[in-house]
C-alpha cells in the first residue's frame, strides 16, 4: 500500500505541531493532541469533509490559545 499526496500532507501538518507547556491530567498540551488526532483522522463515509474541517478549525482555534499567555 502506497502513501497518497493527501496522507502526506495531512502527516507533515501533523508533525508541525508543537507542544505547549500546559499540563492536564498527566496529559502534555492536550489541545496539541487533539489536534494531531484531527489531522489524521479520516472522515467517514456518513460524515462528510466539511464537518471535519470545521472540527479541525475549532481544535485550531483551542490550540492557538494554548499558547497566550
């Protein structure tokens, strides 16, 4: 099985993704995570892409707040 240009570009957006320096719950930067997990995620046949980019959009709204102060 070979890699898409679309697998590739969703796992070099998820790569840049920095931790921040919160903790919660013995979990590092959960927004971070969450959003990693969004990149990755592929929408369902059910769900269609749209709704998987707004969820991407609220993560990263949540993750750029993460990092002010």
């Amino acid at each position: 099985m070979y890699p898409t240009i679309t697998t590739k570009l969703q796992w070099l957006k998820m790569i840049q993704v920095k931790n921040c320096s919160r903790i919660i719950n013995d979990d590092i930067c959960p927004c971070a995570t969450n959003l990693r997990k969004l990149y990755l995620k592929k929408p369902q046949i059910h769900q269609p892409s749209l709704r998987a980019e707004r969820q991407i959009e609220v993560a990263l709204k949540k993750y750029e707040e993460c990092f002010t102060p």
